[in-house]
C-alpha cells in the first residue's frame, strides 16, 4: 500500500494533468457547463452541470484511455491493449484505437447493456474486438488480465493507473476555465475512483479551498469501505444496477489521491438515483445512465449546500439503455413509496375478490399488478398484487384496511430476497 502511495504522488500531480490536457487537445470534447435551474431552485445554489455525456463515446471515459495509450511506445503500440470495461471504459478505448491505429480487445460482463456493447464496436471499428465474458466488471477484468499475460499486450486499467486518472482529471481543468473561477462545491461520481482521484488532485493543488464531494451507489460503496479499512478491499456483496460506478474494490492508485485531497465521501440509494434519472429526462430532458444521475441525485438528498454557492456536478455518462427503463421506473416508484407487493390468500367463493377491491382499495389506489402464484388447493388461491398509490401518505390507510378485511394479506418487504424477483 504504501509504495502504490508514493507512486500516486509522484505521477499524478497538476503538472501531469495539465500536460494531458494538451495531450487531448482535438481529440476529447470540450463538454458544456450548463446551469441547472431545476437543482438551482430547489437548493437555493447556482448548479451547474458539467455535461460529460456529451462526450464521445457520451461519457468521460475517453479521456483516461487517450492519454494512457497516447503514451505508449511504438513497441508496446504494437503489441495492442486490452481492458475490461462495464461499458464506457470500452467505448473510450474503442475511439482512442480508431485514432490512435492501435489494435485492442474490450472484456466487458453480461451485464452491460447492448447499447454500450454496440458503441464499443463501432467507435473501434476494424481496430478493436469486443469478448462478452462473466456477471460482472470483476469477472472481465480477470479475463483481461489473463489476456495480457498470455500475449504481451498492454493492460488500460478503467480508473486504476496515474495516465489514466490523469486523463479523467482534465475535466477539472476544463469545468474551472468555463466557469471563470473555482466552484465553492463539486460534487463528482465514485466507481473505481478514477475521475474523483484525477479532479480532485488537480482541484487540490490549484484550488485547495473547494468543497469536493464523492458520491458512490450505496450498494456498491467502495472507496468508503476502503476509507474506513485505510486501504483497498473487496465488497462481499455489490448492487450492479448503477452499472457505470458498480466496482467491487478501488484502486490502489487512486484511493491515496482521493484521502489526500480531503474529499468528502456520500453515498445515495439506487431507488434515489432511479428518481433522479426520470426527474433529469422529464424535467432536464437529459438522458444520463445511473452514473451519470450519481452527482445530481445527492443534490437536497443528503448532501446540503448554502444558497448562492456555486456547485458543479458532473454528469459523467449518458448511455443508457432505452430497454431499462421498465426497471428504472418501478424501482423509482419502490423507492418513492408509491408502489407495494402484497400476497393475498383468496377464498375460492365467490364475491372473495370483489371484498378486496371494495374493502380494501382506497380511491387513487390502482392495481398494477395481478396474477396467481399458487393453484393447486381447492378452498383458497395466493395471488401476488402489486399496488400504486398516488402519495405515500396513502400507505398507512391502504395497511389498515388490510388488517381489517377478511384476508389472509402479506406485505412483501422491499428490503426481502423475494423482492428481488420483482424488479
């Protein structure tokens, strides 16, 4: 741990950030700022949005692996690189080899989604090969390696090498000239730490008065775990729904640049982010993956900041699958507390499911949700009913009238294994 410190600290500074920015110079975007009235109004703070999901390959991603591979030599070019990647990782090294000329192979897990699969393969075009391999970004990255070993190709870590967090650090750079000063806060997205790790030295060493804030998915909160173990260590059990900052253990690199620059660690549930997600697309009419929604959602949901403070967030990635948003919608809903699963037991009679939705059912509650689970016994029938109320203050009525009706009702806990199966 300690030798991965002084290697940190001697290779990634503002001076190595800032030789990245001229490294990256007509080749990564120039990303808008954009202030945010929706979040302005609801903290009382101006709230910009550094929108790097207008990035190529619609996330930050790009920049990390431009700058590693930009400084390979003409040997190791030829050897070819390879990364694992749960998705933006991928499509950053994809465009930096279409670029660069350079042939690479891109690991990423089941799990990504096909969008971002699709993308790595055509920013990459002839240059790079995309290999579906295990459940998760871990899985990949093993797979990866195993690669390198066997043919001499260069490792492009996602977030844990100092070319690629000084890469991902030339968004601070590039946020602090558009804004013409410093933010009082930045509040930035936590995976492997990466992109914490590249901002937040580089904001350190030129601007040590801002306020920085990491925000990790609670359950995949990794650089916390590390905080608090005072080094890297592997999460027993990981959520991967905000797939982008889902990793299992931080790097090595990137967690003493991280304690060094004083940042303050959060994390959000994914139901929250979920909500964030839809408030960014109906209100914003911005498309972010759950990632991108990290910064905004801990916005007046925990994280507190003064009216009439500058706050930036980085939105860090927008590729998000249209096909989830099913799932983004009901575990919003879940979260918010305006959906609920229950198991009733039905009498066979009749009038037994007229009682339910007579004796039960408030006005605004709506059935979202019906099916028989169990046939088989001839005097009752278990059904699964999912339930939307219209404000979660409806709940403790809707719970009453349950336990007065002449039902066998269950409530199944959101918190259950069995909820699992339902989102």
């Amino acid at each position: 741990m300690h030798g991965s410190s002084s290697v940190a600290r001697s290779t990634v500074d503002a001076a190595a950030i800032e030789d990245s920015v001229k490294r990256l110079d007509g080749v990564a975007v120039r990303t808008p700022l954009q202030r945010n009235l929706r979040l302005s109004e609801r903290t009382g703070a101006q709230v910009w949005l550094k929108r790097e999901d207008l990035q190529i390959g619609r996330s930050y991603k790009l920049r990390g692996a431009y700058n590693l591979i930009a400084q390979l030599d003409d040997a190791a070019k030829a050897a070819g690189v390879v990364c694992a990647s749960a998705g933006n990782h991928g499509q950053g090294l994809a465009y930096s080899c279409h670029i660069l000329g350079v042939q690479g192979k891109v690991y990423v897990p089941r799990t990504t989604p096909r969008q971002k699969r699709d993308r790595i393969a055509a920013l990459g075009g002839k240059q790079v090969k995309v290999i579906v391999t295990g459940d998760t970004y871990d899985d990949a990255a093993a797979a990866a390696l195993a690669e390198v070993e066997a043919t001499g190709a260069t490792m492009v870590p996602a977030f844990d090498d100092p070319r690629t967090v000084a890469g991902q650090g030339t968004v601070a750079v590039e946020l602090v000239e558009q804004l013409g000063q410093a933010p009082d806060v930045l509040v930035v997205p936590v995976g492997g730490g990466g992109l914490v790790a590249g901002v937040a030295t580089w904001i350190r060493h030129r601007h040590p008065g801002v306020r920085i804030v990491g925000v990790e998915p609670a359950g995949a909160a990794s650089m916390a775990a590390a905080f608090e173990a005072g080094a890297p260590v592997t999460l027993p059990h990981l959520d991967s729904f905000v797939d982008g900052a889902a990793v299992r253990r931080v790097g090595e690199v990137t967690l003493p640049l991280v304690q060094e620059a004083g940042v303050e660690l959060m994390s959000v549930p994914e139901g929250l982010v979920c909500s964030e997600m839809l408030e960014l697309y109906q209100t914003d009419g911005l498309i972010a993956e759950p990632a991108g929604a990290l910064s905004t959602s801990a916005l007046g949901n925990g994280l507190d900041v003064r009216p009439g403070e500058t706050v930036v967030c980085l939105l860090s990635g927008g590729n998000n699958d249209v096909s989830r948003y099913g799932e983004i919608l009901e575990r919003s809903l879940v979260y918010e507390g305006l959906k609920h699963y229950f198991l009733v037991t039905f009498p066979q009679e009749p009038g037994a499911l007229r009682t339910f939705l007579d004796g039960v059912l408030g006005p605004d509650d709506d059935i979202a949700l019906f099916e028989y689970v169990k046939r088989n016994n001839r005097e009752t029938g278990v059904a699964l009913v999912g339930i939307e109320i219209s404000s979660r203050d409806d709940l403790p009525g809707l719970l009453a009238r349950m336990d007065a009706a002449p039902l066998d009702i269950e409530r199944i806990n959101p918190n259950s294994p069995e909820f699992r199966y339902l989102i």
